[in-house]
C-alpha cells in the first residue's frame, strides 16, 4: 500500500488547505509558445498527508477550472523528491490520471521534466508506456539543466525556488549526479572546483556511457 492511502491524521479540508499552503500546484506564466504552464513542485508533495481523494477532488476544484479550455504545459520539477516522502504511488498517480478531464488531456501538449535523475528515466522508460497511454508518455521532454527549460518557458513570468537553482548549480560541477553515478549530498566549496572544458566534457561523455550501457 502506497503512502498516499495510509490512515490520515488530517481533515480533508485540512489536506486540501496543505496543499494550498504549500503551492504544490500553479497556473503561473507562460511559455515560448504563449500557453498556460502548470508548475508542480515535486518536492513539496505531502504524499504521506494528503489522500488520492482529496488529491483528485482539490484538482479538480481548484487546478483545472484555471487551466480553461485552450492547449497548456507542464513543468514537473523533481529536484530533491524523496520516494518515502513525495511520491504518492504508482496505483494513486495512475488513479489520478485517470480521472483528469478527456479535454484537459488533449490540451496538454508538453510535459517539461525538469531534473529528472536515473532512478526517473528509468522508471518512466520501463513502466510509463504501461501506465498512462503513449499520447502522455509521447509528450514527455527531460530537462536537465534550468537554462534548458528558459528555452522553452517565459523565464520572467515563472518563480522556481532557490533549492532547484541550488541543485542547478551543483551539477555543473558533478555532471555525473545527472546519472546516478556520484552522490548530491551538499558540499560546501571554498572557491569552485577547477576543471578545464575538455576534461568536464569528458566527464559527460563517460557519464552518458554508463547510462546507455544501463538502458541497453
């Protein structure tokens, strides 16, 4: 049993008051495009406070009306989410896509994944095409970098918190955390590591190696 469906010590007006407060959910800005962008931090998900239920009902009431009837994207940010405290469960994010509106589903043109990590991709390339149909699974985009993502959103109309920029930062300079291959816990620098491009170029392309040798 998922997180997500455990006994609850909240309220459903409480959890849907949570949910507000913690701003896990956005219509804010736009992208290149002009569409309407729905922010979800990952991170600040209550999956162990907050029943599917309410999930879906406070979506339902409170997301969708501001999305309107025309195309929209989404950015999913997942820096920093933790499975035992952000991920709701694979039963619950199934159920709550399903219930998402057939209009909605169709105005959905792109999924912008902003961090995604090893773990991510490959969950997503294994189970994703099994779990939610291939026109989601198609519009999915993996976004590694921050300075990728303003190519393709209104960087001036959208707020992403200082704990993605943090984490930006910190893979530039571990390139391999992009794939799992070395830890992200917080490192505190005097002055920033040196490396001349080559040898950082270098080190990506190792890194994608072993992630081609993981996916094969």
């Amino acid at each position: 049993m998922s997180n997500i469906s455990s006994s609850f010590t909240l309220s459903q007006s409480q959890q849907q008051h949570l949910l507000e407060k913690l701003d896990v959910f956005k219509v804010k800005g736009r992208d290149k495009r002009g569409r309407n962008v729905l922010l979800i931090i990952g991170k600040y998900f209550p999956a162990r406070m907050v029943s599917s239920e309410v999930l879906k009902k406070y979506l339902e009431e409170t997301i969708y009306p501001k999305l309107g009837a025309k195309p929209f994207s989404v950015v999913y940010v997942h820096t920093d989410v933790q499975k035992s405290e952000n991920f709701p469960g694979i039963s619950v994010l199934r159920s709550v896509y399903d219930a998402i509106p057939m209009n909605l589903k169709n105005n959905l043109e792109v999924v912008y994944f902003l961090h995604p990590g090893l773990q991510a991709r490959l969950f997503l390339a294994t189970f994703g095409r099994l779990f939610f149909d291939g026109g989601l699974y198609s519009k999915l985009k993996y976004v590694s970098r921050l300075e990728f993502l303003w190519d393709h959103v209104r960087r001036l109309e959208m707020k992403i918190p200082d704990f993605v920029h943090d984490h930006d930062e910190e893979l530039e300079y571990h390139p391999m955390m992009d794939y799992g291959l070395e830890s992200d816990h917080p490192r505190v620098y005097t002055e920033p590591p040196s490396m001349d491009p080559i040898s950082m170029y270098s080190m990506r392309l190792d890194a994608l190696r072993c992630l081609l040798h993981l996916l094969v």
